[in-house]
C-alpha cells in the first residue's frame, strides 16, 4: 500500500513539476525503446531453494528482446544470468517456433522466451534459438542440443535427473549425468507427433505442453497426435520476397479433429502402456497431473461438445482409468489450472458448478466447498500445505482488480486479501506457498515487481520502476491523462464496465471507440494502460472501451449469452454504450470510429452492419468473418457445429450481413495468418466487390495474426483512414 501511494504522490509531484515542459508524444516514440512502460519482465519464477528470483528481462535498446536475469533474495542483487546475444545464432525462427509462440501470443519477442529451474537451484534449462543450454547461477553455460533441428517442448524432470524435448516430432530423453539422449520414439512424421500439445490444445485449451513427468523421475506421460484424419488447408504465407504454401492441417468447425492419445513409459522408453481414455475417441486431452506419490496420473476428458468434463484416475503401470469428479453444463465447461494433488492424497479442484468459478477440496468421494460467492477465482498461484493454505487470485472486492488471495483448505472460511486495494496484480509463488513474486500496476503506476512473503510484506525489488525523472515516460508525464472508470446498463440492467480517457482541452472530441467484445477476455480493469491511449488522447482523441456481455470473470450466466448466438449481445451492449456516449458532452457524436482486431474486428462489421449510420467509420483488423472457418474447439463451444446448428453459424457470421455495411470501411490482415486465416478477408472483400462496397484495405506480407513488429505502420493506416473519414489526426 505504501509503495502505491508513494507512486501516486510522485506522479503528482512531477505532473506539477514539470506541467509547462512535456515532450511530444510521437507516434515512433509510442513502439520505440525503452517501453514508455518501463521495464516489462517475463516468466517471473523463484529457485526450488527460494534463494533467487529469475525473470526475462528486456533490453534497453530493444524491449522485444529478452535475456535471463537472477535476484539474491537475500541482498537485492540482480545479474544477467544469460545473455541471448551472445549465445543466439540470429537465425530466424523455425516455423514450428513461429507457430508456437503465435499460439502462446509471444510472436514479437525475441532472444529468450522459456526457461525452467533444476531441482538443485543451481542450473536453468534454456532453449534459444532452437538448441538448448544449461545455464549455472556461477555464470557457467553448456550447450545440451547443437542440431539442424529444433528443440522444441523442453522440460528438466523433477528430480533434474533428465531432459526431455520434441525434434523432429519425435520425443527424446536427454540423461544429463551420462550425457547421452535418446528418441523414445521414432515414428514421428508430418501427421504423428509425440510429447507436443496439437495446435487446437495450444490456441484454444490454453495447454501447451504434452509431456508429463512423475515426481521420481520414473514414469513420464507423453502424449501422440495423429492427425491424418484433420482436414489439409493450403494456407499461402505471402511474403514480400515470394509466397510459400503451407499444407497445413487446420481442423475448422464441424471436421474431425486429430485423435489424440496419452502414454506412459520409463525414462528408457521401456514398460510402455497406453492411457485408458475411454470408448469415445472424438476427445479432448484438456488437463494431466500427477499425483504427489506418482502412483495415480489425473486426467481431464473434455467431450467434443465440451458440455461434460471428467476427471479420470489413471494407474500408471497399466494405463487403467476410472471417473472420480464430474462437472457438467448444458451451454460449455470452462477449463481451468487450479488442480492440484496434495501429499494427503486429496485434490484441490475449481469448478463452475455454482455458476461462478471457485475452489473445492476433493478427500475421497467428499467434496468440500473453499470458496463461494457471486465473484469469480482466477488461478490457484500457492499451496502451503504445512499451513493448510491456498493461495489464488480472483476479484473478490472487485472485477476490475486482481488480488491475492489466501483460504484455509482444512477449516475454511472467508478468503484474506493479501495485496492492496486500488490496482491489478499478477502473482507466482514458489511450490511450497511460502513467498511471491508479485506484479502490480494501476492507472497511475506501471508495473512495478518485488518479492513478498506469504503474508504480503515487501522483502525486495525485482523491477521498482519508479515513475522519477529517469523513467521512459518522463518526457510525457506532464500530459498523462489517467482513465475514468463507470458502468453503463445493458438492455437486462446488467451494469457493463467502461473506461474513457478525455483530452484535458474542451470538448467536444472525436470518439475513437474501440472494441473486442468476445469470450475469455477482460478489457476494463485498473491496470496501466497501454501508452497508444495516451498518444491518440494528446492529439485530441477521446477513447472510449466497454466490457459487453458475453465477456469473462463475471460468471457464467455473464457469459452464456453467446451461446448459439455470436454477434447478437455483445453487439446490443455496444451500441447502447454507443448511444451513451453520443449523449455526452465531451463526444462529437458525429465523429465516432469504431475498431477492432480478431473477435474485435469481427465486431466491428457486424456493428457497422447493425446500426449502418451510427458509426463515422470502422476498422477491422484480421476479423472472423465465416465462423465455419474458424477452428473446432473454440466455435463449436459457442455455436454447435455447422451440421447440427446452421441457424446459429449464419445468424453469427459477418458475411451474411457484410453488405448492409454503410459507412467507410478499413480492413486489415496479415497474409500469413494461420489464426483468422486470410480467407476470412477475402471472402468478404469477394462480397464487398460483388455489392460494388467500396472499402479500404491494408495487408501485410508475410505478418500472421498478431502483425508482430508491424505497430507503427498498422498505426499509421488507422489514423490516415481516420484523418480521412472522421477527424483530422495529423497524419
């Protein structure tokens, strides 16, 4: 708490100080390094020992590129444990790199993106480049993998006897004390792949790994995807020196999936059995984990119409399963992290089953409640189980913030906050829940972390990053508007979060409105914002944001809304908040563009198709278009399959209405994308010319979904279209 007011009073002390001499903000200034944001470290991680604090850390001179760095818990120190540029080759990324760091949205970065800790806190396993290194806290470095190939998928065993990686789609054992590796596999091909989660785990069941340790080293579950039964797509990556075509294997809704199975065998390869996953093979493989003894493996089966998800008891020497927890629903389950199995031989599990995600204790066949309440748990970050205590976030006080929190797993009761009120945190513990390392930002503050005691209390810096005269955004302080904060009513009376950032000048401003507006997102909360807001504010913009219906951390019946009907809700809440701002003093209700990227951009035209002349214009950035075209696990969640359900399919999709589109349109895609694929702009470019639509169009060779390292130039289509369409920008 200190630390956030002492934020607040510096940021008011330089505000006054330096009032009449702000630089202007440019536009390069905006993406340019270091980040206006200050120092953003990544995969924030304590030692087995608790001893050190790791995190990768962006360079000065680049803030896309990261290099490993250690904190002495004891001392406050901090050194630079790896340094990418002197151990990266500076070869580009293979594809299956590129592709996995697109499903993990880490495309831009570079140098290090993963690291993982051995069990003597001695060494950290570092994959760069597509080799991988051994990297000692005495600064020594050993490089395991020197091969053509790359290594990908690389995880120490919990007892760092072994290494373990996925080359060329086979699995691989490394022995670290005989230094000697081994393909457990050697059948992997371009449709089997072993020990890698398969592209609809990694882009829409938020698991990406495939491989499993037990916790002696003496079993590992692997899984194998086969995939010749999903359908190929000739995906085009268009590129400025040429165009490559990629068979790839995207399974679009209402096509099979890849079958997917789960193995166990001994670090040799030896005593393999296969788990039984049941009769159903048309699966998800959602969730592993093992039991604290290594004698029970859990799995999480999800159905394909991810309505039912079993937790399955699975023996590790004969492959044997039995259901033990059940959670259905007659919309969709949402997965989640927080399964934990404790040394007593009871479960920490969450579930939705009241409606709102909370945390249960499974002893036996007794389930008993930890938490409750119409809030939501966001992740189980700690257990201390000599203490009995969980440790999570959630947003107990409020939605807009993320907090720390602590319940008692034996003798329950109301959870304990640990952090302060008035911002968002981000929090990892070390295994035992007996320290953290906590991320906080606010409005006013970036993110500044340090390291804490289970209790809360501050035992050191990681990254203060303190808003002082030697801080990026210094020069721009003085003009800083912080957000306003407030709820609008939905057409139910639901009250639906916005934030707004004015121009201090009067009004009344240009709106730029800006959207996503689809599930398992949240955009308004008390975080530091992103610095693009400050810029389009100082050249005289207002932006304006709201969390619609259908959004996450407010409850399923929140979000249930888009269930068979995309593009309906979330479209109505908008446009009333629309009409809200129109109704302000500060809005030129005239000069409202509306935007929006992925789901955002798909919002876009099904606005500016709903209410044709309610918006000056629109922009949609790599938008679904035809949701048939998307991926299986994420619309057949929402929608059914085209087969079962085409009412929903055609009500949902962007096409069906596309020419109802009054109002000035700018479309933007990369021509790489294996996300949103580039089809979804060209049919409707197709339906845009058919209708003699005019619309303006951008797209980016070479660029997959998130357009990485292209933000300046996205950012200069906008504004010239906005300069053009509704209000001049300068540009």
């Amino acid at each position: 708490m200190r630390a956030f007011l002492a934020g607040l009073i510096g940021l008011a002390a330089m505000t006054i100080a330096t009032a009449s001499s702000a630089a202007d903000l440019t536009l390069e200034r905006v993406f340019a390094s270091p980040s206006l944001s200050g120092p953003a470290p990544r995969v924030l991680k304590l030692s087995p020992d608790g001893k050190y604090a790791t995190l990768l850390k962006p360079r000065p001179d680049d803030k896309d590129r990261y290099d490993l760095w250690a904190v002495d818990v004891a001392t406050g120190t901090s050194r630079m444990l790896v340094d990418s540029t002197k151990l990266g080759t500076g070869a580009a990324l293979s594809e299956i790199e590129r592709m996995n760091r697109e499903r993990q949205r880490i495309a831009s970065i570079k140098g290090i993106a993963s690291y993982s800790w051995a069990p003597d806190s001695q060494h950290l396993l570092v994959p760069i480049d597509g080799d991988l290194w051994l990297a000692g806290l005495d600064g020594s470095v050993k490089q395991l993998t020197k091969t053509a190939a790359t290594e990908t998928d690389a995880q120490l065993s919990p007892k760092g006897r072994f290494a373990s990686f996925v080359r060329d789609r086979n699995f691989f054992v490394l022995d670290l004390n005989a230094e000697t590796e081994t393909a457990l596999t050697k059948d992997g091909s371009d449709t089997i792949g072993w020990g890698a989660a398969e592209f609809i785990a990694q882009e829409e069941l938020h698991r990406f790994t495939g491989t499993w340790w037990s916790p002696a080293d003496d079993r590992v579950a692997v899984e194998r995807v086969d995939e010749s039964g999903v359908q190929v797509v000739q995906r085009a990556a268009i590129g400025a020196d040429g165009t490559r075509v990629y068979a790839q294997r995207y399974p679009a809704a209402g096509t099979p999936n890849a079958h997917v199975e789960l193995w166990l065998m001994a670090p040799d390869g030896s005593a393999r059995v296969k788990a039984d996953l049941g009769p159903d093979l048309d699966i998800y493989l959602a969730r592993v984990d093992w039991a604290a003894d290594g004698k029970s493996l859990f799995v999480q089966r999800l159905s394909r119409d991810q309505k039912r998800l079993d937790i399955l008891q699975v023996d590790p020497a004969t492959g044997a399963a039995h259901v033990i927890l059940t959670d259905t629903s007659k919309t969709w389950v949402n997965l989640n992290d927080d399964f934990t199995a404790l040394d007593d031989g009871s479960q920490i599990i969450g579930s939705e089953r009241t409606g709102f995600a909370h945390l249960y204790r499974r002893a036996g066949n007794k389930l008993t409640v930890l938490t409750h309440g119409d809030w939501v748990v966001d992740d189980v970050i700690g257990i201390d189980q000599k203490a009995h205590k969980v440790f999570f976030t959630g947003y107990a006080d409020t939605v807009l913030e993320k907090h720390l929190y602590v319940v008692d797993y034996l003798a329950p009761g109301a959870p304990v906050r640990i952090t302060a009120p008035g911002g968002w945190h981000e929090v990892a513990m070390d295994k035992g829940g007996t320290a953290a390392l906590i991320t906080r930002s606010t409005p006013t503050q970036p993110a500044q972390t340090w390291l804490a005691d289970a209790a809360g209390n501050r035992r050191a810096w990681i990254e203060e990053n303190t808003l002082n005269a030697a801080h990026p955004y210094a020069p721009f302080l003085a003009a800083h508007v912080t957000p306003e904060f407030g709820t609008i009513s939905a057409a139910d009376g639901t009250p639906l979060h916005y934030r707004l950032f004015k121009p201090t000048t009067p009004g009344p401003h240009p709106v730029y409105f800006t959207v996503y507006g689809g599930p398992g997102v949240q955009s308004i909360n008390h975080a530091w914002p992103a610095p693009i807001n400050e810029y389009l504010v100082q050249h005289g913009w207002a932006v304006f944001q709201v969390d619609n219906r259908g959004s996450t951390h407010r409850g399923k019946k929140f979000e249930d809304v888009l269930y068979h009907s995309m593009g309906k809700t979330e479209v109505d809440d908008q446009l009333a908040a629309l009409a809200w701002v129109k109704q302000q003093a500060w809005a030129a209700p005239d000069k409202v563009v509306v935007n929006g990227w992925s789901y955002g951009g798909y919002m876009t035209l099904k606005l500016l198709a709903a209410a044709p002349t309610a918006f000056a214009a629109g922009i949609a950035g790599a938008p679904v278009t035809r949701w048939e075209l998307y991926d299986t696990a994420y619309t057949e969640r929402y929608l059914g399959t085209p087969q079962a359900d085409p009412k929903a399919y055609s009500s949902s999709d962007a096409l069906t209405t596309a020419t109802d589109i009054e109002r000035p349109l700018l479309l933007i895609h990369g021509m790489a994308d294996d996300n949103v694929v580039f089809e979804n702009s060209t049919a409707l470019m197709a339906k845009l010319q058919k209708a003699n639509k005019p619309f303006d169009l951008m797209v980016y060779p070479g660029a997959t979904h998130a357009a990485a390292g292209l933000d300046v130039h996205v950012w200069l289509t906008r504004l010239r279209f906005m300069g053009r369409t509704v209000a001049p920008t300068g540009y």
